[in-house]
C-alpha cells in the first residue's frame, strides 16, 4: 500500500498547515493511524494518533495543544491540524498504522518552519 501524504510547505512560526493522509485503495476505517516525523540528522518520532472511530485520540508531548488529529472514514483520509507552528516542527512527516507500521512510508510531506 503507498500512502499518499500532502499539505506540507513553508510556513513561519506561529502559522498553521493541515496536513492529509490517504491510501487509495485501502480503506482507513479499520486501522489505528499515526503520524510520525522526522527531522534532519533524528530518528523518525510518533507526533499523534487516532483509534478506528476518531474518539480517542493521542499526542506526543511537544505538539499537545498545538496540533490536532482527526479523520474522515468518510473520505478515508486523517488529518494532522497544525497550529502555532514552531521552528522546531520543521521535519519530514508520514502516516501509518499503529501499533506497528505495516505499510511502506513512502515520502511523506516536507513541513518547514521559519523563525
């Protein structure tokens, strides 16, 4: 499954982006998604996920309050909200299933945060 990743771009701190994640295909709505971000010369790193139905939902530390997960089964797509952006949220950024990832990355989107 190639997952489709878009909405990233150049935006200065404290601007907003919404990002989207979509596998053509394959239908969402029974999988736990996360998002994941890597920055340059790090480790890929878990930002937020969401259960089957939206109700729960889960973020790192450093995005709480800022960013938002949510999905549209819908649509088969989830979302990443990204709010008062932060130079340090400058990083590549992917989706997948969680626990574990069990499809390929793919490239995810470039979201760069200028101070």
């Amino acid at each position: 499954v190639q997952l489709v990743v878009s909405g990233g771009g150049l935006v200065q701190a404290g601007g907003s982006l919404r990002l989207s994640c979509s596998a053509p295909g394959r239908t969402f709505s029974s999988y736990l998604i996360g998002w994941f971000r890597q920055a340059p010369g790090k480790e890929r790193e878990f930002v937020a996920s969401i259960n089957c139905n939206g109700e729960r939902t889960y973020y790192e530390d450093a995005v709480k309050g800022r960013f938002t997960i949510s999905r549209s089964n819908a649509n088969n797509t989830v979302y990443l909200q990204m709010n008062s952006v932060k130079p340090e949220d400058t990083a590549v950024y992917y989706c997948n299933s969680r626990p574990e990832p069990l499809w390929s990355w793919g490239q995810g989107t470039q979201v760069t945060v200028s101070s």
